[in-house]
C-alpha cells in the first residue's frame, strides 16, 4: 500500500495515507505549541506582562457595552486628565475579535480565563496558517517542518504564552493568513478564485495590522516582492490587474480603522504598496511593448529610474510633512543605529539590542539550515520551480533578519524568516538526498539514508532539548508578570494582586493614582483607578515628569502631585532579606531584581538628569544625595547602612569598587507623622522572613495638608 491509497471517499475527496500523515504532524504541532505556551499555569491563572489587562478591561467594554460604543468610548481611568481615545489608540481588532470569539464560543464564562487562554490558542493555530504558507512556497513536506519548527520557535513562544493577551499571537496569525492568501491567489489558474483570496488578503492584512502595528514588516516584504514580480514572471497580464485590486483591498478597508486610516494610507506604510504597485502596471506594460533582447534591460533602467524618483518623492514629502512618519520604534526598526537616542525607548527591556548570542540561542541549528536552504534555492531553480516563490522567500528572510537586528523583540520576525528557509532547505535536502543511490545493494543504500534521516532528527532536537544550559521548555516555564512584580526572580507572589486589592477596596472611587508608567494598566484594571501614565506611552511629557517627581526633592514634588491632582504615589521594591549570623532579630537586606529601585537609572536618563549626581561608580547604588534629597530616596523603606564584598566578604561603611549595598528597614514617610506623603499600605512580602525575596509594593497617600518646608 503506498501513501496515496484510498483510505475513506467522501464524495469527490479521497482520504489517503500522506493526508493522514498531514493531520497528524500538524496536530502534534499544535499539541506541543499549547503545551509550551500553557507552561506560566504552573505558577498562576494570570495575564501576563502589563498591556494584557488593558485589552482585557477594552474588550470587557465591548462584551458589556456593544462595538458601537466602543469606538466612542473615552477612557477616563488612563492619562489622567485627559483620557485615552480607545479606538483611536489601540489594538481594535484583538479587542473585538476576543469578544466575538467569547461570544461564540465562552459559553458565559468568565471573560478573564478566556483572555488568558485566548493567546494559547491563536498561537497554536498559526502553525497550521505557516503549513499553509510554506506549503505554497515549497510543498507540502517543507511546510510540515516549518509547522514543527513554528510550535518550538523561542521568540514566538515567549512573545505568546498563557495570559499574553498582547498584539503579537493574533496579530502574526492575521498577517501569516494574509501572506498564504495572497501567495495561494497569485498562484492560482482560476482568476475567480484569485480575485477572492487577493482581495480576502487585503482585508487580513489590515487585521493583522490593526492588531500589532509591528505587521508594518509584512507591508515592506510584499512591497519589495511586488518590484521584482515583472521579472520573474510573465503573465504580466494577469499580474496588472491581481496586485492593484490587493493593494485597492487593503487600502480601502484601512478607512474602516481610525487608528489607520489617511495616516496608513499616506503614510510609509500605504506608499510601501502603492508605490511597488505602480511601479508593476508601469513596467509591465513596458515589457509587453519591448522585443524579448530589451525586454529585462528596459525593465532594469525602468526599476532604477523608479527608485530614484521615489525616493526623492519620499524624501521631500517627509521634509515638507507631507508624508507622516511612524512612531520612534517603527523608525529604529528600519534604522537600528537610533537604538540609544531616545531613552524612554531604550529602557523597555525588549527593545534592548539582539546580541549574537540570544540570536543564536532562539534559532541555534535553524540558523545553518537556512543559510543551506539559501544556497540550494539559488543553486537550483527547480527546487521550487516557481520563480516567483523564490523571489519571495529570499525576500522575507533577508528582510526578517535584518529587522530583527533593532530590537530584541523583533527576533519574532527572524524567527518566521528563518524557519520558513530552514524548512525549505530541509525539504530540499531531503529531496536530493532520498533520490540518490548510493550502493546498489539495497539494503545498505536503506542503512544509508535511514542514518542520514536519523541523524538530521538528531540535530533539529539538539537545541530544543539543550542550549547554554537550558531549553525552550525550561526558559518558557517562567510566571505571569504580576505574580513576580516583572522582576528576575523566577517566583510567584501575591504581592501586587494584594495591593491592587487594596486600594480597589481602601480609596475612594475617583482617587488618581501615580506610578512609574509600567504599573499603569494594572491599577486601571485591578485597581479601578485612574493613573497619570501607563504602557500606551501616549504622552512622553508626563513620563518625565513622574520621572522628574521621582528624583526632585520631596517638597518639590509634592507641589507637582497637587497640580497633577494626585491622591496616592505607588513604588516598587525589590530586595531579599538575610539575618546577621547568630542574630536572627536583626534583618539585613539586598536591593536588586528589577523593580523601581533597578529602573532609577533611567528615571535619570529620561528626566535628562546627571547620573552622577545620583549614582555612585557603580552605576547602581544610591549616593547620599539620591537616599536624602529625592522623593524616591525617601519612599523606598530601606536606608544602606554599609557594603559588602561578596568575594571577599569585607565589609565596609562607605561604597568601595566591587562593593554592593547592605540595608535595613526604614519608613520615612509614617501613616502618624505629618509628612509630604504617609504609607498607608505595604504588601506582604515586605515581612519577609530570612533568606525569601522581597516584592514591596507601597501605597502613599498624598498628604493634602502638608505645608513644604522650603
């Protein structure tokens, strides 16, 4: 029985073996891409990271409210005074396909779970929409491998687990199911079927890109592939029409998103297609009407001539305002040298720069494979027998790689262009090598490439199962952000849940809450209060300015929450406790793990205040200015009382190099005393007994009658 015998006939379908073979790979790599993603469950039922409890309180709206008051709804709690234009400024499609999708299939359940669960399960599916991607561009073997190698991605799943209810899972699925119905339309022989999945292409497109703005990097892809498509087919034809009513389609349905828009439309994005589009009819019709000798040297000084134009176009449009341009982190992408020139940019930690060793260490072996599928797609254009897939392919590899190169988060990117050419290359190599005979006994020409399969498997599974001392399995198996303040420490609190309890419970409804803008969608939405700032990052201005209130001096601050009109201050701590030997009464403390006591630094550098003038040599430890002059000096409830060498164990009382701070409790700001501020909560962990970490949330309220000093 061979792989296309008839199992069961369904009408005009047979199902065969090969076909049951496809079911069963693509559900294991579904099976396994849930598993890994579902790996965060082990420390809580939490979404994760900060703007999941935004999108999750934003499609509460629309479950409670309906879509139409959506798009005008004005959200009061975020960037107090102001508020926050919903539709205008957020992800509108995760928003209303999470509620869609909860109103068919949550059965009436708790709409939390169901956001929680919702990244899992789009992430996992879209290792069924690359099949059907890589499926096109390669065959269906080289698209079984890329579904695999998707489901065990590192940069995919990380940006993709349990209570990641964030732009990215439904975002790429959107743009992927995009890129396979435009490569499946431009490939298909029935122009009827090809107008609909042209135009349907359009439509995900727009989806995915009001999902994740990052879904700008498909957008550059196609508009390069459609450059090259006059010369590397020859339906011209065809091709006139088909990619004018894609790019019609998606710019069209743009005008239905707020966020989008005119800005998508005359922005980089929009041009991005139009003008590639209007470069294909232009030089299609130029070839049509050139003998075969001139036909791809015509189309060549056309493509040159084009490119100059348009890139003078562009470059004086920008200057005159013409042209909008994106956002600081759209532009780092596409120039990574701006990395440090903005530094509220710069302290997110997944805009940090990708080294060499986290590139390798998310594709390791994948990375080899596609430089070899690069190398067999050139050497043979039979491997793929279509030119334009080749064109397509190279193009998104080439372009992933090098987006990728800005920010660490974009390694998402990299991730997709290198395990579509690895699957490739891999398909390939398998094609060549299974065809070839080595002995012309047949049982050692079996042993032979029976060994080569094995030891391909063998090297695909080194670096999933172990890399620099772990694996995807252990790395993704870390908890919801909530539970463990976003800090370093691989544990589990309730902390931050107790204190948004708190003052959800203890403040009068209208109270305004301050913090540094990481904690802004957590006090929205657990705590039901508004907050001058949070992860939208909608006003630079007023991050400075909290940053300005964190190192100004405590009276001068308190003037500034009065004019901000704020009624409570929140800082996070982190630390660990330890007992002087023999004296388990007396509690000595280290302050590290990530919380506000790790980010003054850059409260520093986006106040554009001096470092030294804060900081000692270290770059980490507090000078005696920033623990006695400044506002965050005095509401961390810790005061360094000497240092210590951890190598050494020398102690001393003023900071030495290679020293780190010892501190011991202590509350400037009493709940008694009539201070700028007064503590009126502190979260648990703050009690922390020897040896355990400390994740100190606390509260201050505001003292209104306080009368400054100077």
């Amino acid at each position: 029985m061979n792989s296309n015998s008839t199992l069961v006939s369904i009408g005009k379908f047979d199902l065969n073996l090969n076909h049951l073979l496809i079911i069963g790979i693509l559900s294991l790599s579904f099976s396994i891409s849930f598993l890994i993603r579902s790996q965060p469950a082990d420390y809580g039922w939490e979404l994760n990271e900060f703007d999941p409890f935004f999108n999750y309180r934003a499609t509460q709206y629309v479950v409670d409210n309906g879509i139409d008051a959506y798009f005008q709804w004005d959200d009061e709690l975020s960037w107090y005074p102001n508020g926050r234009d919903v539709s205008k400024n957020s992800q509108v499609m995760l928003h209303l396909t999470a509620a869609t999708t909860y109103w068919i299939f949550g059965g009436g359940g708790n709409l939390y779970d169901f956001t929680i669960l919702f990244p899992v399960v789009f992430g996992s599916l879209t290792c069924i929409v690359v099949f059907a991607l890589v499926r096109v561009i390669g065959g269906t073997t080289a698209g079984l491998f890329s579904a695999l190698f998707f489901s065990l991605s590192l940069p995919i799943i990380i940006r993709g687990q349990l209570g990641w209810f964030k732009s990215e899972p439904l975002g790429l699925f959107f743009s992927v199911l995009a890129l396979y119905l435009f490569l499946s339309g431009i490939s298909s022989k029935n122009h009827k079927i090809a107008f609909i999945k042209l135009v349907s292409s359009g439509i995900f497109l727009i989806f995915g890109l009001s999902s994740w703005g990052g879904n700008q990097f498909f957008i550059i892809v196609l508009g390069i592939f459609f450059l090259t498509l006059p010369f590397v087919r020859n339906d011209h034809k065809f091709l006139s029409w088909a990619i004018p009513i894609f790019t019609i389609s998606t710019i069209l349905f743009s005008l239905g998103f707020e966020r989008l828009s005119t800005d998508f439309i005359f922005g980089l994005g929009g041009l991005s297609l139009i003008i590639p589009t209007i470069f294909l009819v232009s030089c299609s019709i130029i070839q049509n009407k050139s003998n075969d000798k001139s036909k791809t040297r015509n189309g060549l000084l056309f493509l040159a001539a084009f490119l100059i134009i348009s890139l003078s176009f562009v470059i004086i449009s920008i200057d005159s305002d013409f042209i909008s341009l994106p956002s600081f982190r759209y532009l780092n992408a596409i120039n990574p040298f701006l990395t440090t020139t903005d530094p509220l940019v710069d302290s997110v930690a997944e805009h940090s720069t990708t080294t060499i060793q986290q590139s390798f260490l998310f594709h390791s072996i994948l990375m080899i494979f596609a430089g070899i599928g690069v190398w067999l797609i050139i050497k043979s254009k039979n491997n793929l027998k279509k030119n334009d897939m080749i064109s397509f392919s190279l193009i998104i590899g080439l372009i992933g790689v090098y987006i990728s190169s800005a920010f660490l988060r974009l390694e998402i990117f990299a991730s997709l262009s290198i395990i579509i050419l690895s699957s490739l290359g891999i398909s390939i190599l398998l094609k060549e090598f299974l065809s070839m005979n080595f002995e012309t006994n047949k049982f050692k020409n079996l042993i032979t490439k029976s060994s080569f399969v094995l030891g391909l498997i063998i090297l695909l599974l080194i670096p999933f199962t172990f890399s620099y001392g772990t694996s995807v399995f252990i790395y993704t198996d870390t908890p919801p952000t909530i539970l463990n303040g976003g800090t370093s420490h691989r544990i589990a609190t309730n902390d931050w849940n107790s204190s948004l309890d708190w003052i959800k419970n203890n403040t009068p409804e209208g109270s305004v809450v301050a913090s540094w803008w990481d904690y802004g969608y957590w006090i929205q939405t657990k705590g039901e209060r508004a907050t001058l700032a949070d992860n939208s990052t909608l006003s630079t201005a007023t991050i400075e300015k909290i940053a300005k209130i964190f190192l100004n001096s405590p009276d001068e601050s308190w003037r500034a929450l009065q004019e901000m009109g704020v009624d409570y201050f929140v800082v996070n701590i982190a630390g660990q406790r330890y007992n002087v030997d023999g004296n388990d009464d007396q509690a000595l403390y280290a302050l590290h793990g990530g919380a506000d006591e790790s980010k003054k630094q850059w409260f520093m550098r986006i106040a554009n205040e001096p470092l030294e003038k804060y900081l000692l040599p270290d770059g980490i430890s507090g000078t005696d200015y920033f623990w006695n002059e400044t506002m965050l000096g005095q509401m961390t409830p810790f005061t360094p009382i000497g240092y210590i060498n951890l190598q050494t164990n020398e102690q001393y009382l003023r900071y030495q190099p290679g020293t780190i701070g010892i501190y011991e409790k202590d509350v400037k700001f009493h709940s008694e005393q009539n201070g700028p501020l007064k503590l009126v909560y502190a979260s648990p962990s703050f009690d922390a007994k020897k040896g355990e970490i400390i994740l100190g949330v606390f509260v201050y309220e505001v003292n209104k009658d306080y009368i400054p000093q100077n």
